[in-house]
C-alpha cells in the first residue's frame, strides 16, 4: 500500500486516477484549486486540500507525512484560456510545477508522475516521436515544455520522475460545462443540448485521440516500473483522426449518423492544424497498448453524459 499526493485529484483525469488507486488499496490526498475541477469529482475515501499550487504558502502548509509519489495533473490545462492570461497559465503550469519540485526535493519525494501535453510539440503532419522538435503554438504548450525543463532538473538532482505527454483525452467525467477545453466533451455538450455543433476550425484537422481508463493503464504500469524514471513517454492511440472523422463517430454514437449539425466558427487563437503521435515507445517500455477504440469509447462516453443527464433531471423535479 503506498500513499499519494495527486494534483488536479478533482478533474476529469486526476478524479480517475484517484479513483484506480483507491480500488488497489492505496490512498491518496488530493491538492485541487477546484478552478476546473470539482469537490464532488474526488472519490470519497481520499483526502482533499482546497489550494492554489502557484502559491508558496499552500507548499509551506502541505504535510509530506507518508507521501511515497507525487501525480501531477494539477494545470491549467485549456490552450485556449492560455492565451487570454498567459502570466496565468504560466503561475500554475510552469511556476507551479517548478514550486512543487521544491516541495519534493525539501521532503525527499523522488517519484513523480507528470502529466505534460502533445502542446509541446505545436504542429506536426507527420507522426511525432518523443525526440521530435518542440516548437509549441500555443502559451500553453511552452508553460508545459517549461515544466518539463525543470523536472530534466530535477531528475538530475537525485528526483525519480517520469513525463507523459497526453494526447487528446476524452471519456465519462470529461466537463461538458467547459466550452474551451477537450474536442470531444465540447462537441458533445452541443449534441446533448440538440444544438448544432460549433466547430472553431477546420474540420480537415487531425487529432490523436485516447481513452482515459488507457491514461490510467499506463501511469499505473508505470508505478509499478521503477525504471521508467527519467523517462518521456508519449501517451495516446497512435491514430489520426481528423475532426470530421470524430464528428461522424459522434453522430453516430448519439444514433444520429448521417445528419449534418455543424456550424463552423473562426479558429482559436494557438490552435494547431495537426497531432498525431509515435507511441512505440510506450509499447515497447511499459508494455502498454490502447486497449479502446475510438467508437467503443465515444460510446461509452455518451451513455454516461446521457444517463447524468437523466439524473440531474430527476433531481430538478
Ligand atoms: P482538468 O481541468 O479537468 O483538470 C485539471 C485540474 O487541476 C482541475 O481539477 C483544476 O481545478 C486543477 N487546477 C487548475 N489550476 C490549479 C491550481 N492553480 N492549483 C491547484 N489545482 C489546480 O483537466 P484534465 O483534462 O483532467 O487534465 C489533467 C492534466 O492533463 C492537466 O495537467 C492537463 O494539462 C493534462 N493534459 C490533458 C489533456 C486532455 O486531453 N484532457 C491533454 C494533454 C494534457
């Protein structure tokens, strides 16, 4: 059994994460500013600290008691909103993860899992392997690469740290109520609502699209290898999937195929025409594979957003 600090423990990947670790019988505290996320997103049985991580104080006051690894999913983590504070985005994504290092090294927490993004890559038509070039479009993808350079760092100084760069993750506990971050729950907030789908941008764009319960499976296989520390992963299907694409796939899974409900808007600003990632190397190190395609898992997501649905509206009568 061991214990974990978990970042951004009360948003859509954090609250899964928290989640798979109490069913194995480990706990877990979670450090949430509650900006995105949501106190009721964190499973009951784990510990809950309501704070901003850009702020020194909340390092001061956060107890190190039996903290055996560090989940660091706690960001600002919409390209979009990036750019309309970017001294913000990079007090929590870069200021933030460099406070938390700090916090680490003074209590001698070596391993950290860090949740870094395909933003740092910026635009790529062809498959982008972990060493291919950074050249990020977005301030959210350089407060990201930022982070990264401090935990190289920190690697270096004695830090056991493992970096995934996620891809475009989507499933059940996404935040449909966020319009400005995550391709899937914001198309489906549409189609859920019956209105037609803004789309901001081409829908010749590609995406690379994965499952979070894969997200999961793969942090948790690398809890369990000790030698994925100072290691970079990328972290998605391997598959292109342009935005027509995933809009059909959606239609259908609302059992609407064929139907024509987009309505095209201007692009948003740091926005990238295409991301598709390498994943050999996961496979090959962690042993991991994407288990969910694309249409089961839009499948399973709109049954959950549907069946919220349905018991939120009970609840209102
Ligand atoms: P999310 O917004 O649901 O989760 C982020 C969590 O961090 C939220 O609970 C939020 O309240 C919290 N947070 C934000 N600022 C904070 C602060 N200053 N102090 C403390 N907590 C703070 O987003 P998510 O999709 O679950 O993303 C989790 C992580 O994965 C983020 O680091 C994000 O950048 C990264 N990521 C996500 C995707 C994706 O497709 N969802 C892709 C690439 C990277």
């Amino acid at each position: 059994m061991a214990r974990y600090l978990v970042t951004g423990g009360a948003g859509f990947i954090g609250s899964r994460m928290v989640r798979r670790l109490l069913e194995r019988g480990d706990t877990a505290v979670v450090l949430d500013d509650l900006s995105t996320g949501f106190r009721e997103n964190v499973p009951p049985g784990a510990e809950f600290v309501q704070g901003d991580l850009a702020d020194p104080a909340v390092w001061e006051g956060l107890s190190p008691e039996g903290v055996d690894a560090v989940l660091h999913l706690g960001a600002q983590s919409s390209g979009e909103v990036s750019h309309e504070d970017p001294l913000r985005d990079f007090d929590v994504n870069a200021r933030g993860s460099l406070l938390l290092l700090g916090w680490c090294e003074r209590h001698g927490v070596r391993r950290l899992l860090h949740a870094s993004s395909m933003a740092v890559y910026g635009n790529s038509d062809r498959p982008s392997a972990e060493d291919a070039p950074k050249r990020p479009g977005s301030f959210y993808g350089a407060s990201k690469l930022a982070a990264e350079g401090y935990i190289t760092l920190f690697a270096r100084r004695g830090g056991a740290p493992t970096v995934f760069r996620l891809f475009n993750v989507y499933g059940p506990g996404q935040n449909l109520g966020n319009l400005k971050q995550g391709m899937v729950s914001i198309y489906m907030a549409y189609l859920l609502d019956g209105e037609p789908v803004l789309v901001k941008g081409s829908l010749d764009r590609f995406r690379d699209f994965v499952y979070v319960d894969d997200v999961v499976d793969a942090w948790m296989a690398a809890l369990a290898r000790p030698e994925t520390a100072g290691e970079t992963y990328n972290l998605a299907s391997g598959r292109r999937t342009t935005v027509r694409e995933l809009l059909d796939g959606l239609l259908a899974a609302f059992g609407r195929a064929g139907e024509d409900r987009v309505v095209q808007g201007e692009g948003t600003a740091g926005d990238i025409a295409g991301s598709v990632a390498d994943i050999s190397k996961i496979r090959r190190e962690l042993e991991w594979s994407p288990k969910t395609e694309l249409r089961e898992g839009l499948g399973r997501m709109v049954r959950w957003a549907r069946e919220r649905r349905g018991a939120s509206a009970r609840e209102d009568v």
